[in-house]
C-alpha cells in the first residue's frame, strides 16, 4: 500500500503530504480546486469516513486530515483514491 500512495501522490492535483505521528496531511494545489464545485463533491465523498478524515479550506487550497488508527494505510489509499479519481472525471469532462 505505501508503493501505491507514494505513487499516487505524485499526481499533479496533489502539492505536498505531511507526516508526525497521529496524522497524515494531504494538500491539494490549484490543478484541483481549478474546477467549480470539485470541493463540494469532494466533501461529500469523504464525508463516510466521519471522524478520521479532516477536510480544511485555506486560501482556496485544500488541506486534507487524516487521523492514523490500526488500518491508516488503507484510509490513506482510500481516501487518495477517491481524490484522484473526482480529479480525472473532471479532467476527462475537461477534454471533451
């Protein structure tokens, strides 16, 4: 799992991630919050993973909280994933 969120981390939605030891921070850059209502729905999609999952705005960027538990490389792949993939749909909706 942590070959596969190094890699999906160095997709351009995503500016940096920070580590200690309670949590994992993921910051979104401008590629992501480009596209209207992408933070909407991206709210609504991690809004299942209740409390472990922080969701900030700060000067139109994105700041994503990810508390660690047992399984915390698993949500941090989870939640990734489902980032990721709003991204691309909206990219592909771009194109078109």
């Amino acid at each position: 799992k942590l070959r596969k969120i190094k890699i999906i981390l160095l997709k351009e939605e995503f500016s940096d991630f920070t580590e200690d030891k309670n949590s994992f921070t993921i910051y979104l850059n401008d590629n992501f919050t480009r596209f209207d209502g992408i933070g909407s729905k991206l709210f609504i999609k991690l809004m299942g993973y209740n409390k472990d999952v922080l969701i900030k705005t700060v000067n139109k960027n994105i700041k994503i909280v990810i508390t660690k538990g047992d399984n915390y490389l698993d949500l941090i792949y989870s939640v990734l994933s489902n980032i990721d993939n709003l991204y691309d749909s909206y990219i592909k909706n771009e194109i078109r």
